[in-house]
C-alpha cells in the first residue's frame, strides 16, 4: 500500500467524515474529505485522487448525479469510485452501480470493511485484465463474435465494432476464459472484484446485464450468448476459439 495514493472522501457528516480521514492517514493514504459536491471539482482539477469514497446523500448534487456526471467526463471516467449508501436503499445502490460505480458499502459500516474493499478496488484498478492461459492468442473468437486483446476491440457477427468499458471488457474475458461453464455468482465476484458476492448483493447482475446489453447491440438478432442457469449463476454458451 503506498503512502502516495491518494483517497478523495466526500461524506456530509462531520463525525464519520473526520474518522474516515483519520483512518485511512493512519493505514498508509493521503487523504483528501470534503462535505459536498460543491467543492469536490476544484479538488479533483488540483489534485486527481487515486480513488473517490462517495457518499450518495449529500447536499446540492448528490452521489449519485456526482458519480454520472464524473463518469460522464474522459478526464474522471477512469477513477474508481466506491459509493457508501443507506443500508434500506438497495435502489441507490442499484442505480450507483449502474451509473459506473466500482463499488458499495451500505451504512452503518466497519471502516475495516471500507479498507479492504478500497484496497480490492485499487488492485483492481492497478491491473489490467488479462485472459489468462492463452499468452499466445491476440484475438478470441466465439459465435462469429471476435475479440482483439491488444485493442480491445469487440467487433459483432455483422463487422460493426462494439466499445467496451473496462468493467464490461474484465467481465467479458471471464467467461471467455469458462466457455460453456457454468460459473456462479461468488467465483464471478472473486475473478471480477476479488472477493465473494455479499447476501442479496445484485452488482454482479447488474454488470452482466449490461454486458447482455452490449452484445445485443452488435447481434440484435442473435441468440442470447450469456445464459442465466437458475439456481445456479451463469454461462458463455458458446465455444471459445483462440485466434493468433
């Protein structure tokens, strides 16, 4: 953990704002904790965090319009975020991990806890994904689909090109890595984010809807290549060919 990541906190109350502060200076960050979206632009301009603890309720534009309008602008689409929501609002934390979100944590919470899923989150920010155990292939091909690693680059049956973000590109080459597997929900989160699905937990869900979402535009017409295995998780229903 170095000392030069930086963590950006924007937290309305004055008690949890100063603890979390206290903190995470006292396991290794700087840290930056704001009380409002107003300011938090001037900091980000001044000083670009490594990652951004959000709170969603707070005063004037809250987390949620704050995590959309962020992901929104190429210069902060990148920085990870991890939102902190009401432990009722399963919406908020629904809509959060839509909006682009990396992560959640409903409150009251173990600050413990927010250490350690800021530390997943920047392992994961730091690492680029790979597919693992075919160093050989520059390009996966799987139902007329092909999938350039070096670029990439998603382009559909009919040659039209599909961008991916890099949450949907990570998601995408775990089931290109398990063709025809299927995989449940926990070792999705632990190949995705490190660690287990929590009970209830719907993120997961929401980023392969989202992928589903993505090849239904390039394949309007094709089957639906990510099946839901009820009970159990999910799976590619393709074969998966390397291409070198």
């Amino acid at each position: 953990m170095s000392a030069k990541e930086t963590i950006l906190v924007v937290e309305d109350d004055d008690q949890t704002r100063e603890l979390l502060q206290d903190y995470l200076q006292k396991n290794g960050f700087a840290c930056i904790a704001l009380p409002d979206g107003e300011e938090l632009w001037p900091s980000i301009n001044e000083h670009m965090p490594d990652l951004l603890v959000l709170d969603v309720m707070l005063p004037g534009d809250d987390g949620l319009t704050l995590c959309r309008n962020l992901r929104a602008d190429p210069k902060t689409a990148p920085l990870p975020i991890i939102m902190l929501t009401a432990r009722t609002e399963e919406t908020d934390r629904i809509i959060g991990l839509e909006m682009g979100a990396d992560d959640y944590l409903p409150k009251p919470f173990n600050p413990r806890e927010l250490l350690a899923r800021i530390s997943s989150v920047l392992r994961r920010a730091r690492a680029e994904p790979v597919v693992k155990g075919r160093p050989a292939a520059k390009a996966l091909l799987f139902a007329d689909w092909r999938l350039d690693l070096a670029s990439r680059r998603l382009t559909a049956p009919s040659g039209v090109l599909i961008s991916l973000s890099k949450k949907e590109y990570a998601l995408l080459t775990i089931f290109l890595n398990n063709p025809q597997e299927v995989l449940d929900r926990d070792r999705i989160m632990n190949a995705y984010v490190g660690r287990d699905a929590s009970p209830f937990e719907r993120g997961i869900d929401v980023q392969i809807g989202r992928l589903r979402k993505r090849l239904r535009e390039g394949n309007p017409d094709g089957p639906e290549l990510i099946a839901t295995v009820w009970g159990q998780g999910y799976m590619l229903d393709c074969p998966v060919e390397e291409s070198a």
